[in-house]
C-alpha cells in the first residue's frame, strides 16, 4: 500500500511538471526582460532575483520597475501590487473547489504559486487536482520565471529581437491550447469564454480599466451571468 | 542590498501573498451554496476568455502578428494537439512570419 502511494504521488507530480513545461518555455522570454529592465532600473541582481522568488507575479514586478524609474514612494508601489494582483482571489476560490481536501499547511504553500498560468493549467485538468500535481506545476513554472530573472539580469540582453517577439505568443497559445478541449466538448464553455473575452475587452480597452480589474471583473460577469442562464434552464445541456 | 527596495519587495510579496493563500485556507472544506459552486466551477474557462482577448491582439504592433498567432493555435488545438505542441507550433509559425516582414 505505502509503495502504491508513493508511486501515484510522484507520477501526479510528474504529470504535474510536464504540463507546467509549457509555462516554463512562456515565462523564459518574460523574466529575461524582466531581469534585463531591472539592471537598467538600477537593481542589484540579488534584489533582482529575489523579487522575482518573493513576488512570483509578472505584470507588478514589471510596473513595481516603471514607479521606481519613476520615483514612486514604496507605500504606492506596495498598493500598486496589492490591486494589480488582487484577481488571484478568485482563482484560488475556485481552486478551493477543485483541489483534493489536504492538509491546511499544505495548501497554504502551494497557493504561493498561483498564477494566472499555472491556475489555467490546473483549473483545467479534468477532475479533481491532487496536490502532488499542484507543486509539480508550480515547481517547473516558479523554477524558469526565478532562474530567467537572474540569466536576464546577468547576460544584460534578452533573446534575439525577432525570436523574443514570436516567443510573445507562447503563453496566448498555451491558454488557447488549454481552452481548445474543453470548448469542443462542452457548449457552456464557449459562452464562459466568448463573454469574459468581449466584456474584457470593453472593460480594458472602452473603459480603460486597469489589466487587473477588467480581467476579475469580466471573468466574475461572465461566469455569474453564464450560471444564471444554465439554471434557469434547469441544469440542461450541462454537457 | 539596498534597505528600502528589501522592504518593497517584502511588502510587494505579502500583498500578492494574501489573495492567493486566503480563500485556500479559509473556505477550506466549507461546503459553498450551489449556486456559487456553480459559479467558482466557471471561474477557469472565463479567465481563459479574458487572458486571451484582448491582450493576444496586442503583443505587437502589427495586429496580424497577434491574429495569425491566434488562428494558428486554434486550428492546431482543434485537431486534438497536445499544449506544448500548440505552443511551439505558434512560435514556429510566427518565427516564420516575422523572417518575412
């Protein structure tokens, strides 16, 4: 019996690597550039990196550089984050509802580790989550965006112009290669997916909502709105 | 390192911390209404809809940078092709484009 755990644990886990592999290759171009603006900004490569260990989250890492360069005080910078990476909420909610019952301390480490990536890879895997599976993901993912902070700081260059600007769209791909499946299989998911898109849309670009905001508050319409329809209809097509 | 930029990054990482740990932590085995299980069970495919459009649109200038990328993923998705594939795929193919522009 201990043997046949161990074994299910680590396959989990390994499962769990392969399908963070994908995030890996998206963080790489990411975190050079990151690690590259950071050394222009005037950071050491130590606090380089260990913002990328401590944060964990690319979009406030980027605009924490612009409010330095621009002389903003910490406290803003500190609010700043607080509001761009506030969306995590609601992932780990719905990842409450997905992972396997475990031990509080358990999950409490691997919610360090929820990204807008890593949680799409997760939330979409049919089933229940087991946590082995979880911390394979996270550790492939947190693993490239840590040590591509520090590559990017140390060489002071990103990837080639022309392979940095087509590697952009790995992780827009990687999201579609996610999204793919489960639009084929499930009616319900197109209307999930075509409604957040449009009122993501109209929120960043029409209303010009920050990043953050508009996707939370798109993807929370969507997803109430989408729920309401399908119950009134008394749970029917479900599938 | 310096003491200041320490501080940020300490102050930086507990706020990115906080929403990502306390759902997980205190709705541990609360059993949600239904409806907000329903709810939460959306959440994923949404987010998916919203971190696709607009931004793929908008990594490069060229708007058919972001549409071809787009279309390219889509069809190969659709023909039942692993992540990683698409992923790659996109990559070649745009790496192809952009040899052309």
């Amino acid at each position: 019996m201990e043997t046949t755990l161990v074994v299910r644990k680590s396959s989990q886990f390994r499962q769990g690597v392969q399908a963070g592999i994908s995030i890996a290759i998206g963080y790489m171009p990411i975190a050079l550039t990151f690690g590259l603006l950071a050394k222009t900004t005037g950071l050491g490569l130590l606090e380089t990196v260990l913002m990328s260990m401590v944060v964990y989250a690319g979009a406030s890492q980027y605009i924490s550089l612009n409010l330095l360069a621009l002389g903003t005080g910490i406290f803003e910078i500190v609010l700043t984050t607080f509001i761009v990476n506030i969306r995590h909420f609601l992932m780990s909610a719905s990842l409450n509802e997905k992972a396997e019952q475990d031990k509080l301390w358990k999950k409490a480490l691997y919610a360090f580790g929820i990204t807008d990536e890593t949680f799409s890879v997760v939330a979409t895997k049919e089933g229940t989550v087991t946590t082995s599976y979880i911390f394979g993901v996270n550790i492939v993912s947190y693993g490239s965006w840590v040590i591509s902070s520090g590559i990017g700081y140390v060489v002071g260059a990103s990837l080639p112009q022309s392979l940095q600007e087509s590697m952009s769209i790995a992780l827009y791909a990687m999201f579609i290669g996610l999204l793919v499946p489960a639009l084929k299989k499930h009616r319900k998911t197109i209307w999930l997916a075509g409604l957040a898109a449009i009122f993501n849309s109209v929120f960043s670009l029409v209303l010009k909502l920050s990043t953050g905001w508009a996707i939370v508050s798109a993807t929370l319409l969507a997803a109430v709105i989408v729920e309401f329809f399908y119950k009134e209809r008394g749970g029917v097509d479900n599938g | 390192m310096d003491k200041m930029i320490v501080l940020m990054i300490l102050g930086m990482g507990i706020v990115t911390y906080i929403p990502r740990m306390l759902p997980l932590v205190v709705f541990n085995g609360v059993k949600m209404p239904p409806f907000l299980q329903g709810v939460l069970k959306n959440v994923p495919y949404a987010t998916l809809g919203a971190l696709i459009v607009p931004g793929i649109f908008l990594i490069n200038e060229d708007i058919w940078f972001g549409v071809i990328g787009f279309i390219s993923a889509l069809v190969i998705a659709w023909f039942g092709a692993n992540v990683i594939i698409v992923v790659l795929t996109a990559i070649v193919v745009l790496s192809v484009y952009s040899l052309f522009m």
